[in-house]
C-alpha cells in the first residue's frame, strides 16, 4: 500500500477502506509518510468529501492513535455536550452541573478559546486554582463525586488530531465537514461517553456563518456518531448575537454564578433548558423536550446545580469561597462605555466584533503563545430589542490598568446597529436533528 496511491484514489473521487484510512494515519502519526502528501490528501477531502462511513473510520483511527479514557465501573449513563464555539457562551459551565443533578454523569472534555470565540477551561481557570489537567484518576474520581467534570485534551487523547489540525490550519482545509467532524469526535469519543449533543451555532459570531453550513455540520456529527455506535441529536443555535450579557471570563463565571442562582437571561435559559432537555432525551432520563426542560428548570430552581457547582469547583481545585463572593468575580478595573449615538431600538449587537474586541482586551489570546488576563470582558449593558436614548451607555468595556482600548471601543460601538423601529423577533433555536 502506498500513500500516492491513496490520495490519486481520493482524488478521483473514490472511497477509501477502513484499512486505509488506519495506513494514512499510523503512517502520518509515525513520520513514515510526509506532510507534503498529507497535504495533499487533504486537500483531495477538502474538494471530493467523504461518506458517512469514511468519516468514521478517519474517526476511529484518529481514536486509535491516542488513549481512551475508561469509566468502567461507575455507574452511567454518560452523555456529553459539544459547541461549536461562539460569543458569550457559557452553556457548559451552566449544563454540566444541571444534567448532573438530573442524574446523568457528564464528562466534558473542554477545549481553549479560538479566534474571535471563548474558551470553556479559559473561562474556569479565572478561578483561582480549577484545575482541567487531569489524570485519569483524577477524571474518574471527580465524575463520580460530583456528576460531571470538567477536563482538557491530553496529549495522549487523539495526538493524530493535533498533528492533521495544525497541518489543516496550514493549508486552507480547516473548513471541511468531513475533517472538523472527525476532529471533533476523535477528541470527545476518546473521553468514553455513551452519546453526545451538538450545539451547532450559526452566525456572525460562529465559524459556520450561515444557516445551511451549520445543518450540514451537525447532519454530520449526528450520522458519523450513529455510524460509531453512540447516541446523537443536534441542535442549531443562533450567534449572530452574543449570549447573555457578559463576555470574558471571570465575567462569564459570573454570570453563570448568577444564572445557577436563579438569575438566568432568557436567551441562555432557552438555550441551555434546550440542550440539558435533549441530554436527558438520549439518556432515557425524558421522554420530551418538555419533560427534559421541567427537569433541567426543576434542578436549577432548587439550588441542587448550584451546589454541584460548588462542589465540583472544590473538588478540581478551586477556591470554592472565591465564587461565593460577589466582591471577587468583579471585572478588571479600567472601564470604556460605548454610549448610543441615536435614540431608537437595539436592532442587532454583531457577535463577530465583540468577540474580537474581547479579544483587544486581553480576554482571548490573538497568537496561541498569548496570556489571558482573567478579569477582561465586555457587558451588553443594552441587547437586541431594547430601546436606548441617544447618550446612554450600552457597552462598557473591562480592562487591566496601562492597556489601550481604543481599538477594542471602536470595534464594540462597530458591533451596535440602532433603528428607529424595534427590530423583529429573532429565532434562538433554528434546527433540530432527532435522535434516532
């Protein structure tokens, strides 16, 4: 077997075997075939696609080149959830500890901030001591504590992944359905989950900018993860607005502080009740989205989450005390307000620009080699359908102390549509796909 034989294959738009695919990868992940003819069939995947089954063999050998993580001998079911990425998103750190009060073990496997898009173990190390490294004991250990846990990506987890995405980042084949499907199951496969939901987001502030791309992505994920024996259903989600009102990191924890305490925005609680609903679904916990939602609100509204969180904080590491004090999850102390020019109604808050103006101030990382400064962020003081006098503050901007924000305030006054008339509804839940 030779690789040029393979990707002439592939190029011609024929299907690669099973046997194959395990040939590319074990020779890519051992040296024994070059990134020139890697890149090459990558790009032959970029233009020519791969079936169903393809995709999932790509998947298993991508398994296959790393460890798998082992819960035998807790008591399941395990089901996971999985963003594509977004603005404001802080659903898992809110899910988690949800779907675990419901009775159903959630081990999430986190990833960085990319980009424009924030990072859930971004978000959890602002607090003081989480720790996401984790040994496989450590894993098991905290799952059966506390019901969920939050973990990061070994380099013994799917190494095959973080060798095709650097190559893929490269040479213009990030995009392809098949590829970020494989990437992402290689990864959250490995963390031994019976199933999983995707939250598919579509918009300005998402990498699947438009409606159709977003349902072929999760049309995707949903049959590859059928075709590997595991549960699976979609949702697709809108971002073309941030969720909630903070974006950050310490702010978001915050938020999602206030949320577990009662204080939930509607566009996360329609969100995250959404998903939580569907998690139960596949776990045989519901047998509706309104009976899944009722359990998610239940749990919430009785404080049981909220102490799952606590818990779960200690229990990694963290400063339990530290979420408890309002006076420690304040923002960093330099602040800019983006006041409205017009009076009028929010007719769109552009998730892109924020995201990326987070990013100025130090809330993201603008090469992977940048720090994080944990208290950055941005509050939408004012949001979508909300009436402003002209003058009136609708953004204000956080920041540590010697930092220029100028960049960053010209890109968040950028990201304000006001008009005259208040904008339509928008629709948060724009998809589904069933389990099946």
């Amino acid at each position: 077997m030779r690789a040029v034989d393979l990707i002439v294959k592939k190029r011609n738009g024929g299907e690669l075997s099973e046997s194959e695919i395990q040939f590319l990868v074990k020779g890519y992940t051992s040296g024994a075939i070059p990134d020139y003819q890697v890149s090459a069939l990558l790009m032959a995947i970029y233009f020519g696609g791969m079936n169903f089954e393809e995709t999932a063999a790509l998947t298993r050998a991508m398994i296959g080149s790393g460890r798998t993580i082992d819960l035998s001998g807790i008591s399941g079911p395990f089901i996971d959830k999985h963003s594509t990425g977004g603005v404001g998103d802080k659903i898992s750190l809110l899910l988690a500890p949800i779907v675990a009060a419901c009775g159903v073990k959630v081990p999430m496997l986190c990833g960085r901030g990319l980009g424009h898009t924030g990072g859930t173990i971004d978000k959890l190390e602002s607090i003081p001591g989480y720790r996401t490294s984790l040994s496989e004991r450590e894993i098991r250990g905290i799952l059966s504590e506390c019901g969920f846990v939050f973990m990061g990506q070994t380099e013994s987890i799917a190494p095959a992944d973080k060798l095709l995405y650097a190559l893929r980042d490269v040479t213009g084949t990030v995009e392809s359905i098949p590829l970020i499907t494989a990437s992402i199951l290689s990864k959250k496969a490995a963390e031994g989950s019976d199933g999983f939901v995707f939250d598919v987001k579509a918009g300005s502030g998402a990498f699947m900018k438009t409606e159709a791309a977003a349902k072929e992505l999760a049309e995707s994920l949903v049959k590859t993860t059928r075709v590997l024996d595991k549960k699976a259903s979609a949702v697709v989600t809108a971002m073309d607005e941030p969720l909630g009102r903070f974006v950050g990191n310490l702010v978001e924890v915050r938020e999602t502080v206030r949320a577990l305490l009662g204080d939930i925005p509607s566009d996360i609680g329609e969100v995250t009740y959404r998903l939580g609903a569907r998690m139960l679904m596949l776990a045989g916990r519901a047998g509706s989205i309104d009976e899944g939602a009722a359990a998610c609100r239940s749990v919430l509204e009785s404080g049981a989450a909220y102490r799952l969180f606590v818990h779960n904080v200690a229990a990694q590491g963290g400063d339990p005390d530290f979420i408890a004090a309002p006076e420690m999850l304040e923002p960093a102390p330099r602040r800019f307000e983006i006041k409205a020019e017009k009076d009028g109604w929010v007719a769109g808050v552009d998730a892109f620009k924020i995201g990326n103006a987070a990013v100025l101030l130090g809330a993201g990382r603008a090469i992977k080699e940048s720090g994080i400064a944990p208290r950055a962020g941005i509050e939408l003081v004012k949001k979508r359908g909300e009436e402003v006098e002209r003058g009136a503050v609708v953004c204000s901007l956080y920041c540590e102390e010697g930092l220029e924000a100028d960049e960053a305030a010209a890109l968040a006054r950028a990201a304000y549509t006001v008009s005259d008339e208040p904008p339509e509804s928008r629709r948060l839940i724009l998809y589904e796909m069933e389990a099946s």
